[in-house]
C-alpha cells in the first residue's frame, strides 16, 4: 500500500525545473526584517556573494540563530553562525591559542564541533561525551592551542542543525609558512538543503527507506537486462534482488527530490564565481559539508592535482573527478586558461549537483555537463570478493529479515542463492578485488538491527566506487593517496578492533556490530597504545566514519600504512583497516557521518585512558 501511494508523488525532475529557472535566492537574509513580513512576501530576503565573511586572528564571537533563507522560492528558517549560510571562514594560525566564544541564541540546545581538530576532548564540541552543550541563552568558551594547519571544518553536533545550515570552513596557515604555493585560495563548501524540517525527512525514511529513491527498477530495465544477458540471467538478477528485498539502485537515503545542493551557500542558478587571470594557479579547498550527500566533484576541461586530504599534505595526484564522502576534504591545485569552466559537483545517486564557475570575469560561465546516469550496484558491492564463493553455500553473504530468526540464507527457504545455475556474465561491477580472510560476526549482528552479513568482504581501496568505474575519467582512489614522509607514525600496531557497520533498511536502523549508539558500551582504547582498527562493512551503503580527536592511518591491503586521515569512506561488502595512536586522553565520539545514520544509532564513544 506504502508503493501505491508513494508512487503518485512528483518525479524529482520537476521542482528541479522549477528551481533552475532562478526562482532561487543566493544566500541568507541578515534578520533584519521580521519573520511575518519575509512569509509574506519573501522577496525581501536579502543575497550574499556566494562568498562568507572571513575572521582571523585568536579571538572569535560566534552567535547561532535562526536566519530566513530561500533557496527554493520559499522562504525558511535556517541555523546559522553570525547571520550566514554557510558560517563565517575561520582562519587560524598553527601555534596559536584560539578563543571562541559561542552564544545561542535558539530555543533549543547547540554545539560546535571542530571536525578533524586536535584538543582536548571537553573542547570537541559533542553533547552528552565532551560537554554538555551549549544551552539557550548561554555562551561557551571554546579554547585551545591549534596543533595543525590545512583545511578543516566546523559544524553542529545537535539534533539536525547541521543539515539546517550550522556549518562553516577553517583554514589554519603553517607556523613555517605554506609549501604549497597558490595565486589565487578559494574555499567551496558543498551542502545539502531540503525546505522539509529534518525530523520530518526521517520520519518518512523510517516509514519507508526508499522515500525519496525515484531510480527504481523497471520494466524497461528488465528488457534491457534480458536484451544484453538473456531471459535465464535476466530472470535470475531479478528473483534475487526480490528474494532479498533489497534494491540494487539504493545509492542514496536522501535524494534530490527534497535536496538543493549548494556550493558555498549558492545554488546551481546563481552560480558562485572564483575569479582567476590567465597563469595563475588556483587553490580549491574543497569541503564537503552537506548532511547525506557524497559529491563526485570534477572541473571539465581541467585536471586537478590533489595536494591534501583531510587537511594533512600527500604527494600530489592529478586526477579529473574525486568523490568526496561528507565530512572529506581534498585541496586541489588547477591551471585555468580559458575563458570560464564549470565546477561540477553531482550527487553519488545523479539526481541533482551543486555547480559553480571559475572565470576571468564575472558573469562568464561555461557549460554544464549532464548528470551521468545512475548505476546499479554490482555484486561485488552486495557480496564482497567474489572469488571467496568457493565453497560457500551462500555466496559470501547472509541475509537476515529479523522475523527468521536465522542466521543466513543457507537456513531460510527459498533463500540459498545457487550461483551454479546463474549467468553472471553479463552483471556490471565484476571488477576484480582483493580478497580478504573470511570474518567473523559478533552475536549482536543476529538480530532485529541488521538484515545483511558479509562473509568475504573486498579490500580493494582502489576502487572509485559506484558510478565512477570505467568512466573514461581518472578518479581519485584512496590508493592514490600517500601522505607525505615523516607524517605519520613508524609503530606497529599492539591490539586490534573489529567493528562492523550493520543495518536494517526496511527499519531504517543504523548500528556498529548490530547495536545503536544507544544500547552499546564504549569502546576502549589504552592510553599510549597503537591499535589497528578494522571496519567490515556489511551493508549495502558506502559509510563516511568519523572518529574525534586522533588521526586515523589508513592502511593498504598489505598493511602498508599510506595516508592520514580523519574521515574515511568504507565502501559496500567492503573491509578497511587503519591505525590510530590512542594519544588524546577523554571521552570521543565515533560515528558515520551521514546525519540520519548517526541518529538512527551508527554511533559509539570512544574512551581514551
């Protein structure tokens, strides 16, 4: 019945129209006109440059409110730092002592967290962990000395005050001054805004986690299917996805359809504009700060050369397009020398981007490239390494529907998937992996929580992910990225974690070894040691994971450690692992930086002592 009634909704192409048609605002009003006058007539909402205010120096004022916004021709309520969307740059300087003062001025509790920020833990800015938050009326004073320079952020870690415009960029210059050597700095900040209220949104993926998913397969899919592989494999592609109730276009829990995706708080119509002279070299500090959306960025017509991830400096990469998880950053050296050209930013699910321009000349723009079509998930993302089926009676990977009470396919009628009979010749994303020892679940992951296992998971870390393989572009892969010689720590590990990321779509639950934020104990880690930690991700969903106050140091499948970072994109059926000096005494959040997931319980602490 949820179908019937969900499929006489809008098709996302529509208000998409509509919005590019210019109907947008380009930023936020200052507050300065009266709530009542701005719904009644919302032309009143004042525009920004696209660009937000930059503070620098040791001492900050920072006030959150409610500011009007309207992006959509509809006027709203954001969250926002000192009046604006996105909040003020914040620019610091590596050995100073920084001293912000935060004052709410909401009806509700808030918070600032300094994402990817070394300090103490009372300073990370988490309600319930670190501190208790910030309440209505009160200030609080965030101190401490910054221990790092690059490109970082700063966003709310209260209800869904992220996803309502509580987010802004930071920029710490080196002590020693800057190795990489630019004409021109730009910061691009990406984001996600729906005019729905965000517990709304959830509700309604709670209700059903294919709300706002229109890539549904379709009889027109099928034929194709039939037409490149034949009715047998046809068939057998479809009965499999219908047996596991999973659906192999489920890329993204939020979608266009609700979403206006931004680029340094302007949308795709008013164009944001970073202005260059021909020789010069551009640096972009690409951030993603949306709440859901991964963002295949490229800049048609010009290579980028990556020279950081996640604020730390690698040995430079040229690459056309780098996916970027929420809560990644990547800075990118360009060379433009014509006219104009787009940066492209889509959504991972293509139903939507964020586009700006860089141009000799204000008012010149290039052209924008169609969204490329979305792709269905392979097997290899549903099961992990393919090659470890041998000898496994379900496929590298166990199904649970919580009313079974079983453990795996091969224990539920009508759910042992016979590959022997199955043409998967024709199936996409068969690209070879690197195989992985076959893992072990917690007994918590037999439950209600979560509704897929994988047995043999993949590590290949240089795979672009879904959308990106064999697209004719080069894509930055986390195989590319090498920190640069003396970053990172010689130690070998001295205890090992597993967690694995677990879920259950039809409930719309998100957990860490079968069990929300909620019902889990903290993790502890001993202060001083060197522990390797190893995600197993068993879902069918790509999770940006986060964890507060130390780095992580991925390693590579061989256990080469390669590159620091503090946000790090596990892939579907995917294993990765990295290494983390236990250094930061205190209490630390750990979480999938997707909002929902976060909230629906993908979430642990972290306790350091």
């Amino acid at each position: 019945m949820k179908h019937k009634i969900y499929s006489a909704r809008t098709s996302p192409n529509q208000p998409r129209r509509k919005f590019l048609q210019g109907v947008a605002a380009s930023g936020v009003a200052l507050g300065l006109v009266p709530w009542e006058n701005l719904l009644a007539a919302p032309q009143t909402t004042a525009k920004i440059s696209g660009t937000p205010q930059i503070l620098s120096g040791t001492e900050f004022d920072l006030t959150i409110a409610q500011t009007p916004v309207n992006f959509t021709g509809k006027t709203r309520l954001a969250t926002t730092v000192n009046g604006t969307l996105p909040g003020p740059i914040l620019r610091w300087r590596e050995g100073d002592t920084i001293t912000l003062r935060v004052t709410n001025k909401l009806s509700e509790q808030t918070s600032i967290h300094w994402h990817g920020i070394l300090l103490p833990f009372q300073m990370d800015g988490v309600p319930g962990i670190s501190f208790a938050g910030i309440a209505p009326g009160a200030t609080f004073t965030y101190q401490f000395k910054v221990r790092q320079s690059g490109t970082y952020w700063y966003h709310a870690h209260s209800g869904f005050q992220e996803q309502e415009g509580l987010y802004g960029a930071i920029v710490i210059e080196p002590a020693l001054g800057d190795a990489i050597k630019s004409e021109r700095d730009y910061v691009i900040t990406l984001a996600d805004w729906s005019d729905e209220a965000s517990a709304r949104m959830l509700k309604k993926l709670k209700m059903e986690s294919g709300y706002y998913n229109f890539n549904q397969p379709t009889v027109g899919q099928f034929f194709k299917d039939v037409a490149q592989d034949g009715w047998s494999a046809a068939l057998a592609k479809r009965r499999m996805w219908n047996e596991m109730r999973m659906n192999p276009t489920d890329l993204a829990d939020v979608s266009g359809y609700t979403y206006t995706y931004l680029m340094n708080g302007t949308t795709p119509a008013d164009n944001w504009t970073g202005l260059f002279q021909p020789g010069e070299r551009v640096r972009l500090r690409l951030i993603n700060s949306s709440a859901m959306t991964f963002f295949d960025v490229r800049i048609p017509g010009l290579k980028m050369t990556v020279v950081q991830a996640d604020g730390q400096n690698v040995e430079p990469v040229t690459v056309d397009e780098i996916r970027m998880g929420v809560a990644e950053t990547y800075d990118v050296l360009v060379s433009p020398t014509e006219e104009a050209y787009t940066v492209f930013a889509q959504s991972m699910d293509r139903t939507g981007y964020a586009r700006g321009t860089l141009a000799r000349q204000t008012g010149l723009s290039a052209a924008i490239p169609a969204l490329d079509k979305p792709e269905p998930l392979s097997m290899n993302d549903m099961m992990g390494d393919m090659g470890g089926m041998a000898g496994m009676n379900h496929g590298g990977m166990a199904m649970d529907h919580s009313k079974h009470g079983m453990e795996g396919m091969a224990d539920m009628p009508g759910m042992t998937m016979d590959h022997s009979s199955m043409d998967m010749s024709g199936m996409s994303g068969m690209e070879e992996t690197k195989p992985a020892a076959p893992v072990r679940h917690a007994k918590s992951e037999y439950g209600p929580s979560v509704d897929m296992r994988v047995d043999t998971p993949r590590t290949n870390l240089d795979d672009p992910g879904i959308g990106l393989r064999n697209n004719g572009r080069k894509v930055l892969t986390y195989a590319d990225l090498h920190s640069l010689p003396g970053i990172m720590s010689v130690r070998e590990a001295e205890q090992d974690i597993e967690l694995h990321l677990t879920g259950n779509m039809e409930r719309y639950t998100w957990s860490l070894d079968g069990l929300e934020f909620g019902k889990s104990t903290p993790v502890h880690f001993p202060a001083g040691k060197r522990i390797r930690v190893i995600f197993v991700n068993d879902t069918m969903m790509a999770h940006p994971m986060h964890l507060h106050g130390m780095w992580a140091e991925l390693e590579s499948a061989e256990g080469v450690v390669q590159v620091r970072k503090h946000t790090i994109i596990v892939q579907p059926a995917q294993r990765i692992s990295f290494l983390v000096t236990a250094d930061a005494l205190g209490r630390w959040a750990w979480h999938c930086h997707l909002m929902f997931h976060m909230d629906a319980g993908m979430m642990r602490e972290v306790v350091v002592a």
